[in-house]
C-alpha cells in the first residue's frame, strides 16, 4: 500500500487525509502543534512560525460556498462563520470520518528529502522531532506539504523614513488580536484588504481616530447581497454566467454600479484603477 506523509492537519492537511483514504492510501499526518485547525485555531499570543487570527474574524465567503463537497455544514451556523465555528466544522468534519487516529500531533518535521536509493523511485525520507526531542526518521511514497502561506509577516520597514524615531506603536497584523492598548489612540491602517478593512473597523470602536490608508483603492463588497443573499451565492446561475462570457465588458460595468449604489467609490476616495 502506498504510504504519503502530510504535513499539517489545518483545512488542507485534514482534506488531504481524507483524500488519501478515499483513494485507498495509508496517510501519516504530522502536526507540529497541539490540536488541528491550522490558521483558523485563534491563539490568545501569537506563535512564531505560526498562522495567527484576530478575535473578531469572520469568514467573508458563505458557508455555502466554502464547505466540503460530502459534508455540509450544520444548518444552524450562520451563513458568515466566525472562526471558533470555523474550528467547530473542521472538528465535526474530522470527527466524521476519523481522520484524527492518522495524525501525530506536537510533532515537527525538520526535513524532507529525497531517498538515497535511487533505483526506488519516489520514495521521500522525512525526519521529525517529538514533543519530547525525540528524533526519528521516516521514508514514505510521496509527501503532501500543507502549511499554509501566512506564517511570516512582511513588515517592509525600510519603506517607512523615521521609523526607528517613531515613539508609538507599530506592528503587523499578524500581531493584531484585539483593539486592546489602543483605546484613545490615533491609528493608521495601511492597506484596504480583507484584514485591513476588518481591524480598522475593529479599533474604531475605541480609538480617538482611525486612518486607513490605500495606495491604489478597491472595490469595498459586502458579504450580504440583494436580499439577503450571501453575495458570493448571486450571479451564479447559468443565465447569469453565459452573460459574463459573452458580454464582459457589460456584465463589469453593472456590477461597479450595483457597488457604486450602495456608496460612491469616488467620493470616498476608493475608486481603484482596476475594473
């Protein structure tokens, strides 16, 4: 039977294991923390080497659309998880399908590398360390790396003149848990993604003013549509996407309007270059 190494046991890592059993394959997860969840397990401090969450995430895709295919999610959560419901459904999820005996947790992989037999081919050679230092070395058929991509902050410092005189507070949203230590602060928010729109809004309810600060703008789309719609839930019908093919340049300008009506891009000084 061919045995697969995968390492992580977040979102990716448990679909692996899940894949790798439907196909009729032997998956040994090792997980270099204490539990499964990956990103979407909130730690009150951040952990170096680690994907790290703010309290007051929540999910900007539906449940609808983010679920797994053979297992939806339970009725009664909302249609925009929170993460600790996010971590609910990943529990459930492993839970169902008894993924959790194939994963040694607190374990670190510390290398991965080709086998030194080559007429074997495709064999992998992972070594890892236990909780305990404990050492040990492994040879498997393929290895699954299922880390995700948000462990190391950018912090560019060099772009920012006069920051090492600064005597306030700076640091990535990486470090961001809550607004705490920031009630009655003036606060810049440099980028308008998905987290910075989010922290902005978070630390407005406390501080004395909060910037948030754009280079290039954005369309700002809520996660409620027409109706009370999950937004990622419309314009998904086979009229809908037979019109996007054949008359794009039509389809984007009414979607700018329908985003223009509810504020004007312009006005607000967000209007991007970008269509």
């Amino acid at each position: 039977m061919t045995n697969l190494a995968v390492i992580g046991a977040g979102i990716s890592g448990l679909t692996s294991i899940k894949s790798c059993l439907d196909e009729g394959l032997e998956p040994t997860c090792f997980e270099s923390s204490h539990d499964i969840g990956g990103l979407w397990r909130f730690k009150e401090e951040p952990e170096p080497g680690r994907a790290n969450i703010y309290f007051s995430v929540i999910l900007n895709s539906s449940k609808e659309r983010m679920a797994f295919s053979d297992f939806p999610p339970p009725a009664e959560l909302p249609n925009n998880m929170h993460h600790s419901e996010v971590l609910q459904y990943l529990r459930l999820y492993a839970q169902a399908f008894n993924l959790l005996q194939h994963i040694y947790f607190q374990t670190t992989v510390t290398a991965v590398s080709k086998g030194p037999d080559p007429a074997v081919e495709g064999q992998w050679v992972v070594e890892t360390e236990g909780r305990d230092g404990q050492r040990q070395t492994h040879v498997f058929d393929a290895v699954m790396v299922c880390t995700g991509h948000f462990t190391k902050p950018h912090l560019p410092l060099q772009d920012f003149p006069g920051i090492e005189t600064f005597e306030g507070r700076y640091f990535h949203t990486w470090e961001y848990c809550n607004a705490e230590g920031l009630q009655r602060k003036r606060v810049v928010v440099i980028g308008v993604g998905g987290s910075g729109g989010d922290i902005a809004v978070d630390i407005s309810r406390v501080a004395e003013k909060v910037y948030l600060s754009s280079r290039s703008g954005a369309w700002v789309v809520s996660r409620v549509g027409q109706g009370g719609i999950p937004v990622d839930m419309l314009g998904n019908s086979r009229m809908d996407m037979m019109l996007q093919k054949f008359f794009p340049s039509w389809s984007v300008r009414t979607a700018e309007k329908k985003l223009n009506d509810v504020f004007d891009h312009r006005l607000y000084g967000l209007k991007p270059d970008h269509r």
